[in-house]
C-alpha cells in the first residue's frame, strides 16, 4: 500500500492502492496459485484472462473451501505450502502428487468488487461491507487491474488521519 493522501481532499483508491498488482491467470493449478499467494505474502489475488482483463478474485479462503469439499483431490503439499506449513518443502521433495484437473477458473470467486481509481476511501469501505469483502480491485476503464486496495490499507490510513488530528490538537 502506498499512502499519497492530500491534505484537504478526500483520500481516494489511486492514493492508497498498491499498485501494478500480481494476479493469477485462469489456467493456474491449484498448487501454482497456492504458490504464488505464499510468494508475494497476501491472501488472495486478482484473477486475469490471457489478455489481461479481470475475470474474477482468489483468496486463500478459495482454496481452503476447495480442500475442504474435496475438490482437489489428496494433495496434502499444496494445503501445507498454502499455510505455511512445510517451511522446508518436504511435501514437494518427495516429488509431485498427481494433481486433479482443477484450474482457478473451476473455484475463484467469479464477479469481484471493482472500483475506479478516483473513488474515495469512504466508497470503497462501504462497498467492503456491502459486500463482505477484504479487498477491492482498482480497474482502470478497459477493465484491466492498476491496483488493489485491502481492509487492512483502509485502516492503516485512517489510523494514519486520527493520528494526524491528534498531533495539530
């Protein structure tokens, strides 16, 4: 998250998103975006086609539902990976478990909550809670993802303005 707030003006997505967002394509395994959301340290991700547009979200709660229900099949390796559980790699050491032809396409959450890059962080949290939902991607006009804004971005800058109004009090 970056916080390029302007004193005087309503803080707004561009401000506070992080920007140029890793996203996981459609075609992923299971195991592959189990990697890749323990590589970049976030629990979930937006979900692209092969020409960039956004086609859904993906979170960490996917994959565990998934695992849950069944739908992955006995790969023990990549629920460990997928919470950090096999530090060393051990599950992967032993080589590849044979993987269900499940892709993220078949589990990521199909509509995700979109906002421009000039909505204010008031919208944006509203439309957090409309929509019980801990991240937003920020969309430029064609559809393709320039950011990413989480509930924990929103609190840190809000904490950022209390803070602010407590030091000129």
């Amino acid at each position: 998250m970056r916080d390029q707030t302007t004193p005087g003006r309503p803080a707004t997505a561009a401000d506070v998103m992080t920007p140029e967002p890793v996203c996981a394509t459609g075609g992923m395994t299971v195991r592959e975006v189990a990697r890749l959301l323990d590589s970049i340290e976030v629990s979930g991700a937006p979900v692209v086609d092969g020409e960039g547009r956004l086609i859904g979200v993906v979170s960490r709660s996917d994959l565990l539902r998934g695992f849950l229900a069944g739908e992955f099949g006995d790969d023990q390796g990549s629920l460990l990976e997928l919470f950090g559980g096999d530090d060393e790699g051990e599950a992967f050491q032993r080589g590849p478990d044979p993987e269900p032809l499940v892709v993220v396409e078949d589990f990521m959450s199909p509509d995700p909550v979109t906002a421009p890059p000039t909505a204010t962080i008031t919208a944006l949290a509203q439309r957090m809670v409309e929509a019980r939902v801990h991240r937003i991607v920020i969309v430029d006009a064609e559809g393709l993802p320039v950011g990413i804004v989480t509930s924990l971005d929103l609190v840190q800058v809000l904490a950022g303005q209390a803070a602010s109004r407590k030091g000129t009090k």
